[in-house]
C-alpha cells in the first residue's frame, strides 16, 4: 500500500510589481508588498499536513515517481502542473513561452502552454492574446522598439467564468480587474519582450526566436454545466488539450469520485474558488481546504469523497490520457 495521502499545500506568495496589497476576496488577509501570485503546487511548493509536511513537491516526485503523479505524464519524476492563483492590478509584461520543441532546442525539460480560468472579474477587464490577424514577427519587433507593441495584440474583454487556451508561441499580457486561476505545463520559462518602460530586463532575442504569428490560443468554446447524480451537484469541463484537463465543480453535497476506469492514472489537483470542504479516504485522515487553496491527490488514490460545508466550488485538473488534441477556441 502506497505511503501517500491526499495533500493539503501552502500556498507560496510571490511578490510582483504589478500585484496588489489585498487579494481578497481569495485570502483574507492584506500583505507589506505588491502580490502578483499564489503558487499552489509549484516544484517548490510544500506540504502542509500529515507525515510529509515541510516537504516540496519535486522532492515528492523524485521519490513517488508513477504513485504521485500517475501513468499519463511523460515525466515520472517530474511533478506536471503548475497550478496558481494571479492578482493583476495593473497589465502585466507582454511575453512569450515557448512550446516543446523550442524549450528542449534550450535545454529545458518542456515548454508552456497554460490555461487561464476568470475566477472575478471587474467591469472592463481584458486580457491580450496572439497578435493581430496579419501581423509578422518583424512587425512585432518594430513595435517594440517603437513602445506600441500592445497595439498589435488581439484585446479580448473576459468575464467570470471564462476559460482562456494560451498556447504555448503567444504573445500575451492580462490586464488589470480580474483574478485568473492558471493551470500550466510545469515550467517557467518567460521571456519578457515589452514592459511599459518598467526597469525590468527584456529577453528579446530568445523571445521573439519562440513567437508564432498564428496560434490557436483564445477563449474556450465550453460546454454546458452537468447535473451530477439526484442532489443538485453540476460539473461543467473547462478545456482538455494534450497537457491538461480542468472541470469545475459546484458541490452542495457530498460527492464520490471513482477514477479506477480511467485508462492512464494521473495525480488529480483540487483548486477551491469558493466555499470550504473535506476531502476524504478509506485509509486517510480527512482534510479540510477552503477557498484559496490545494490538494494535491496521489494517483494512487483512485477513490475519494468531497463533502462540502454547505457548498464548495473548486477546479479539478489533471493530466489527460494520450489522443487529445487542443481545444476549439475563438478571438471573439
């Protein structure tokens, strides 16, 4: 029998200059500096419960390997998502991460493709996602250098709920007014190509090595909310591509999830957007987790309840089996 147990993580605050002081209505709590993100489960994000608290998570894979994070990641020893919550309070740098083969062409274990879920948003909130239909890589560099770089990306208003495909070879920034749950291929590899005249270092030459004029990035043609069982629960699937899935649930009651038919096993991931409930076990203690934070569950553990109080919304998000492709999105 597997040592593991479902794991509570800390969350891992990271200080950016276009964050903000308060995160509510995430976190309840107000902070010294500018806090631009929320690391959930990160390779150096660590455990807070249990036999394994103090623990990373890369530190978890090395050692689990296939019983933490499951048969469908490429990688054994490498944990495969990032998940983490972002606080824009003013528009973020406009960057670029490269796909797979053009981090591997640099020595990095994979790119980044990400998703973004709007968990809130404010009236006006936009984000920026590909450049313009028509507009070259050369283009796009003159416009750095002329500091209108941002007039050549696609601005797409977004509201609560929204899922965003962002492929890995777009050009892209959010603006301020929302708060993004970002589920992401585990790297951070960033090249930062324009900053509004921040003094921060730009990585021109890589970045717009990696830029692709046509993506299929954009936002998610979702499907309807599903009713689950007789007791009012619903689950509505968010994306599936070839490096992740996320669904959200909403859970009013309590909830089993069965993954023993699943073909390829995967470490499941637990984001709470809203509420507080417990996760339980046959063979564990339960663990309670509320809105602004993770648990991370073994694919060793195939069986589990959520037994909210009340109610509890929260993305689920894993490594999908082989056979998918990227989703059907749209610039509108």
């Amino acid at each position: 029998m597997s040592e593991l147990y479902p794991l509570l993580m800390r969350p891992l605050f990271d200080p950016r200059p276009w964050g903000t002081y308060d995160l509510a209505p995430i976190y309840d709590q107000r902070f010294q500096e500018k806090i631009g993100e929320s690391w959930l489960t990160g390779n150096n994000c660590k455990v807070q419960n249990g036999v394994l608290a103090g623990t990373s998570l890369s530190e978890l894979a090395v050692r689990y390997k296939r019983e933490l994070v499951g048969d469908a990641p490429t990688d054994a020893d490498l944990f495969p998502l990032l998940a983490k919550f972002l606080f824009p309070h003013e528009k973020l740098s406009v960057q670029v991460h490269p796909d797979d083969d053009a981090a591997r062409a640099i020595g990095q274990p994979c790119g980044k493709t990400e998703c973004w879920y709007v968990a809130h948003a404010e009236a006006g909130a936009e984000i920026g996602l590909g450049l313009k239909d028509g507009v070259t890589r050369e283009q796009f560099a003159r416009s750095i250098q002329d500091n209108r770089a941002e007039d050549l990306l696609n601005w797409i208003d977004v509201k609560a709920g929204d899922m965003i495909y962002v492929a890995g070879g777009t050009v892209h920034t959010l603006g301020p007014g929302s708060i993004i749950v970002e589920t992401q291929q585990q790297s951070d590899t960033t090249f930062r190509l324009y900053d509004y005249g921040r003094p921060r270092e730009l990585h021109l030459q890589d970045g717009l090595r990696v830029i692709k004029e046509k993506v299929t990035s954009g936002k998610v043609n979702m499907k309807p909310w599903q009713q689950i069982g007789e007791n009012g629960n619903r689950l509505q699937p968010l994306v599936t591509s070839l490096y992740f899935s996320v669904e959200r649930f909403d859970l009013e009651e309590a909830q089993e999830f069965d993954l023993r038919s699943v073909e390829k096993s995967s470490v499941q991931i637990l984001v709470a957007t809203d509420g507080q409930a417990f996760l339980e076990t046959p063979s564990s203690e339960p663990v309670k987790f509320s809105k602004g934070q993770a648990i991370v569950v073994p694919a060793s553990i195939q069986k589990f309840t959520i037994r909210p109080e009340r109610c509890v919304q929260f993305l689920k998000s894993y490594v999908p089996g082989a056979g998918n492709s990227e989703p059907e999105t749209s610039l509108g």
